[in-house]
C-alpha cells in the first residue's frame, strides 16, 4: 500500500506473543489487505546466537494464532556490521521494502542503535514506514526509536551510571522529542525491588528524567499494553491490560485500555516530514516496489455459494458469542480450502494460498 501518510505506529511494552499481542495484531491485520506481507527484523537481538529463533517464535506464533489471515513472513537477518548478514546489505534493505507490516522486537536498545544507525536497512526501513507501511515495536525496539534511549541492560544487569544515549529517533523529523519506555509497570522485582519505570524504578528515573532536554516527551507504556498512533486518522490508541503515561513539563497523565489521544497532545507533530532526511532514490524504490506487487497480484476467485453459506452461519454465531460453534465452522471452511478473515466491515473470503515455509537466512 501506498499512502501519502505514514503507516500506524505500534509500541508494545511486552507481550507481542501473549495474548494481548495477539489482540493487537489481529487488530492491525484487519487493516492490510491480503496477503499480508510480514518482515521480521533481527536487529535487536543480533548479539544473540540464536537471534534467528527469537524472530522465528514470533512468525509463528503469527502463523499458528493468527491462522484465519493469510501472513507472509520473512526473516531479516541484518544482524551486525562488519559481517556477512550486515545492516549495509542493500539486498536486506529490499526485503523491508517490499513488506507492508515491519516488526521488531526483544534484545538490547544500544546494541540495535549501533547496528542500524547511519544504514540501509534503517533508511529502508524508514521509508517504507512514512510511505505506508505498518511498523510494529515491542520491548528494546520501542527504546531503540526513541530519541534518547535508556541502556536499560547497562544500568539494571552491570550496574552502569544513569544517563541517556542518544536514539535512532525515528520521528525526529516530525520536529519532536520523544522518549518511549516500555515495561513501564514491570513488577518482576517483587516486593523488594521496584521494577517499574523499564526496571530502573521511579526514584532512578527521575532523575533520568531531570537529564532530558525540558521539550522532551516521555511516553511510558505498561506490559501487555499497545499505544497505537495512527498520523492519518491524528490519534493515538491505547489497548491491552494496562496504559500508557504522557510524561510532559505540565507533569503526568495517565491513559487507560481504549482511551483515545488525540496526537497533538504529543506535540506539534509535522508527519509529513518523516521522509525528508532519505535518499530520495530510496523513496522512489520503496513506491515502485509497493506499486509492483499491487500490479502483480492475481484477482480472488470467486467464492462458491456453498462456503459462502458457511461463512455467513459462522457470522451469526459470533455475533451470538457462540466462540465455539465459530471456530468449529472456520476449520470446516478451512478443509474446504478457504481462509476467513475478519474486518471491520465483515468476513473476507479467500483460497488458501500454497503452502510455503517462512522465508529464513
């Protein structure tokens, strides 16, 4: 899809394969037209040797948990510099490019700053975001993008001085100063230690704060908990078990599941701008990739009345909150060889595409 707006922003605090998570991409799903293409960016947690299986855990919880969309995943393994699986890989940089939905998740914020700062794989991802696509973060990615980042492994396991390191910043460009902070509830500590505030507790974190230019935003968002901006619609979506803190020189307020924001409560935010610091060649590319696969795409068959029947007993028992006979009549249409997804504005029906694996390094 191409939009002349940025694609919605979604920041998790945790939980991108619990059930909250699962909420949130069904949500997000049923706004990409099918087929969904997925690109799961290993970034984060390149350090790790096994970096591969955490992107893996997250396409298929995708493909097992979200079985009723038909989801395209790839694997991108910019990993590190200086390597074979490099983040200057023009050829990872096209994978991005051609995907409507980018995720990125778990590892360390400093070490992804390092990785992507200044690379192709960054500008790629940058411009497939502001050209339309969904960008989905959770956990150290969501730090990551911040326009200051809190080397929260550095503090919390090594006992390093607080301070701030400079951010990816993905939305400077808006003209803002914003600060993203998930696991902002976190309660692992116990009754002995407080975890909150990204496990460095509220009295550290004040004074982290005091270190933050006066402009800046602070954004704390709770695990299990979504805050979903949405530039074309100009608000911000609050879902899951918990909400989100706006943290500003006026002080504090606090957003519960379902509550709505208007974005301008984040600032005077110029959305149009994202893509003005890009190569303009890479603009271009993202579009044309974009407008290839629109060209590309073979139309949906036409739906027997049979399985259409079936779709239509299946809607009735959900909107009785029947979730047992539902789910029984998907798998029927399943075997039938049809996926049902559903959206807003009710069922879509499609083939099941072949079978193929996801794609992987």
């Amino acid at each position: 899809m191409i939009r002349d707006w940025p694609g919605q922003l979604v920041l998790l605090g945790s939980g991108e394969t619990s059930a909250s998570g699962r909420r949130v991409f069904d949500w997000l799903f049923q706004q990409i037209p099918p087929p969904v293409r997925l690109a799961i960016l290993e970034t984060p947690a390149g350090f790790q040797p096994n970096s591969t299986l955490v992107a893996r855990k997250v396409a298929e919880f995708i493909q097992q948990r979200l079985a009723n969309y038909v989801v395209e995943t790839t694997i991108v393994p910019a990993r590190k510099r200086d390597t074979p699986f490099t983040p200057d890989d023009p050829a990872l940089a096209d994978q991005l490019l051609a995907a409507d939905c980018l995720f990125l998740g778990p590892g360390s914020p400093t070490y992804a700053v390092r990785q992507l700062r200044e690379s192709i794989v960054w500008d790629a991802l940058r411009a497939r975001y502001a050209s339309g696509a969904s960008l989905v973060l959770a956990s150290a990615a969501v730090l990551a993008i911040s326009a200051y980042t809190l080397p929260v492994y550095e503090i919390y396991k090594a006992g390093a001085d607080l301070g701030w390191e400079r951010g990816l910043d993905l939305l400077g460009d808006t003209g803002s100063t914003l600060v993203f902070v998930p696991h902002w509830n976190n309660r692992e500590g116990g009754a002995e230690l407080d975890t909150s505030h990204c496990f460095v507790g509220p009295e550290r974190f004040a004074e982290l704060r005091a270190d933050l230019p006066p402009e800046a935003t602070v954004v704390g968002i709770d695990e299990h908990t979504a805050f979903i901006l949405d530039p074309a619609a100009g608000h911000g979506l609050v879902m899951g078990t918990g909400g989100v803190t706006i943290d500003q020189e006026t002080g504090p307020a606090y957003f519960g599941h379902g509550s709505s924001i208007p974005l301008s409560d984040l600032g005077d935010l110029d959305w149009q701008g994202l893509a003005r610091g890009l190569p303009a060649a890479l603009v271009e590319r993202a579009r044309a990739l974009a407008q290839r696969r629109q060209r590309d795409e073979r139309p949906i068959a036409t739906v027997p009345d049979d399985i259409l029947a079936l779709v239509q007993r299946r809607e009735t028992a959900r909107q009785q909150r029947d979730w047992k006979a539902a789910d029984g009549l998907r798998l029927v249409v399943e075997r039938r060889g049809y996926l049902v997804q559903d959206t807003p504005t009710g069922p879509r029906v499609q083939p099941v595409p072949p079978r193929s694996a996801t794609s992987r390094p």
